[in-house]
C-alpha cells in the first residue's frame, strides 16, 4: 500500500500540524447536532489536508460508505452537476446517519453553478452536509463562503515535516539518512501527500542513491520546485520560459503561492547555499497574480532571473 494511503490520518488526534485548526473543529463537533453547521470549506495549498480532514469529519457526523460522494469539481464544474446532488440529496442516507458531499477545487465551479450551489447549501435537509475544498477561496462567490464554517489548512512547517518522515521511516523500519529526509521535506512544500510519494519511490533504495532520487523525483512530479531550482541556479530566460510553459495549465496564484512556501523552507533550512537567492525569488513572488494573472507570473519569474544573476 502507498505511504500516502497507509499514513493517511483517520481521526483529528492523528492530524499533524494545524492545532488551531484541529481544536476548531473539535469544538465544533463537539457541539450538539442541531447547533453544527451544515457547510464546511476548507482552504489551503494543494496536497495540505484539506479533503483528508473533511472526511475526518464526515466519520465523526456519522457518515460512512456510500453516504459519503466525493466530487472534483474541475471535472464537474457545471451546472448540471450541482441540479443531480440537489437531486439525490433528498434521499435518506443508505447505510450511517447522515450523507456528505465531498467538492474538491470548488472555486472551479461556473458562476451558474455556484449560484445553484448556494441554493443546496440552503436547502440542505437535516441529514446532509457538504464539505467544500478550495486552493483559492477568492474564487468562491461571497455568498457561499458566507454560508460556510471555515477552517484555513496551513502547511506543515520544516520541522514538523522531518519529524513526521523520521517517525514513517522508523515505523517502515527503514533506514533514511538525515540529509534524505531534510532534502524531502524541503521539497514537500508543506504537504504531507507529496513528501510521502517521493519517501514511497526512495525508500527501498540502497542508501547512497537516496538523496539523487529524493531530488530528481521532487523535481519531475513538481514543476515549481523545478522552476525554483533553475532560478536558484541562475539559470538564463530560455530555460526558465520552458518550465513556465510547462505550468501553463496551472492555476498561477496556486503557483505563485508554492513557490514563495518553497523559498521560505529554503530560508529556514539550517544549511543551505541558496538563502540569497530565495530571498530574491521570494520578494519577486510576493504580490498575488489576481488580476495580473499568467502576466504577472512571467513578470515576477524574470524580475527573478535578473535579480538571482
């Protein structure tokens, strides 16, 4: 079984990082069912906890099995989708005491759709709750973010990271050197779903190919630590223009607050040859892409070019 799946928390006490977080949503559990809220968003970078959590959740209201329906909503974006969830939402849960519906990347919903959205939020029976997840909570119409109990997911900090990949390696009884695991957790961003899936490709291997592979995996299944790399690296514009078409699809403020989480694990590191450098890159990226969007990404990767030289 992946790592990511295995170490999966199951429970709130499970959860790393995040105690405002988690002790904010125990209060709120905690509460009698007719005082919990029957929205939820959870808002935080990719890879950060958020649908975990939310299914934590779902589990303490009761709901299990097929109760539970989770849905990417940059796959079903439309209108449509949210007609057949008001649809199904009025039949009695199937096998717990409550359904819950799980939408992932919700701002990617239409406008259309987050109006209908709204419409089942506030229709929502007693024995419905949504879970709704978000990398860009400003996308949201305000009405719906306004009907939600929120709860921000931060990434985990350098050195709870390390922590938490020493205790993994302990309990896979696998030996991983202190430099491997900093090296992952640097490049993990925060998030305990990418730091497992590059410990998963590494931790079989003989222990003096770790660190390469560490590395080289990070980077290929991540093209902004690549991007941060080559600016690191002062590589020149054409290399730079590459990486930054191959993000093209991406969502740029998503991007731009990866990169400046990466800098600052960087900065934070206890040796590090690249402080310098992600400062500058750091300073390039700290205004949002909002309303200046792909532009201001190239705007701020070539200001970093310059300053990086």
């Amino acid at each position: 079984m992946a790592l990511a799946i295995e170490y999966r928390p199951k429970t709130l006490d499970e959860v790393r990082g995040n105690e405002n977080t988690v002790k904010a949503l125990a209060s709120c559990l905690a509460k009698s069912r007719e005082s919990i809220q029957h929205s939820f968003l959870f808002t935080g970078l990719s890879g950060g906890g958020k649908t975990t959590l939310a299914r934590i959740v779902a589990s303490m209201l009761g709901c299990v099995g097929s109760d539970f329906h989770e849905i990417d909503s940059a796959d079903f974006r439309g209108i449509d989708s949210v007609r057949d969830i008001r649809r199904s939402m009025m039949y009695t849960p199937a096998e717990g005491s409550c359904s819950v519906w799980l939408l992932d990347e919700v701002h990617q919903m239409t406008k259309d759709a987050q109006t209908a959205l709204l419409k089942a939020l506030e229709e929502a029976p007693d024995h419905v709750y949504f879970m709704l997840a978000t990398t860009d909570s400003e996308k949201l119409l305000p009405t719906v973010r306004g009907r939600c109990a929120s709860f921000e997911v931060q990434p985990l900090d350098l050195d709870d990271m390390v922590d938490f990949l020493t205790d993994i390696a302990r309990q896979e009884r696998k030996r991983v050197p202190v430099d491997v695991v900093k090296q992952i957790a640097r490049d993990s961003m925060g998030s305990c779903r990418n730091a497992l899936q590059v410990l998963d490709k590494v931790i079989d291997l003989p222990v003096a190919d770790m660190l390469l592979a560490a590395e080289r995996t990070a980077a290929q299944e991540n093209q902004v630590i690549e991007l941060c790399r080559s600016l690191f690296a002062g590589e020149k514009w054409p290399k730079i223009s590459t990486i930054l078409r191959g993000l093209g699809k991406e969502d740029i403020e998503k991007t731009r607050l990866a990169v400046i989480n990466y800098c600052a694990n960087v900065l934070l590191s206890e040796k590090t040859k690249d402080a310098p450098q992600a400062f500058v890159v750091l300073d390039c990226f700290k205004d949002p892409f909002y309303n200046s969007g792909r532009a201001g990404l190239v705007r701020a990767s070539y200001e970093a070019v310059e300053g990086c030289k």
